[in-house]
C-alpha cells in the first residue's frame, strides 16, 4: 500500500468515527439511547472542541492568523457548556 493510499484510508476511518459519534449523540438526544451512549457522545463533542481549539491555535502560531472566527469562538463555547455543564 502506497503512503497516499494509507493517508486517503486514515481519513476514511477518521470521517467514519466522526460521523459515527455524530450519530451516538443524536440516538441519545432524539431517541432516548441510553446514558451510555450520551456519555460516548459527550466524549465526542468534547473531542470536537478540543480539534477546534488546536486548529485555532495552529492557525496564530503557524500562520499568524489571529483567532478571531466566530463560528470557532461559538463552537468553544459549546464545548464548555458540555463538559462543565452540571449532568
């Protein structure tokens, strides 16, 4: 296997495991999944916020971006409310 071809197929499990913890919170949320799978979920937000974060900070430190992305800032926020948030 080419080094492109595993890149291409870690993307492929990297947008699977994304969209699969995208799907544990909705079952949660919409369908009344059990406390289990809201925890998973949680973890997977958590995770998203955590990418965003770093991904803000890559972009100041690498390219001199300042963070000013509202959409960013709005996701972050989020996140807060999600692990700080009282269960």
């Amino acid at each position: 296997m080419t080094i492109i071809a595993k890149w291409l197929a870690l993307f492929v499990v990297a947008g699977l495991c994304e969209s699969g913890g995208g799907y544990l919170v909705w079952q949660w949320w919409r369908n009344g999944a059990s406390w289990l799978v809201g925890a998973v979920g949680r973890v997977y937000a958590a995770y998203g916020g955590v990418f965003v974060l770093l991904s803000v900070l890559w972009g100041w430190a690498i390219n001199r971006a300042r963070p000013l992305d509202l959409l960013g800032t709005l996701c972050l926020a989020g996140v807060a409310v999600i692990m700080y948030w009282p269960s």
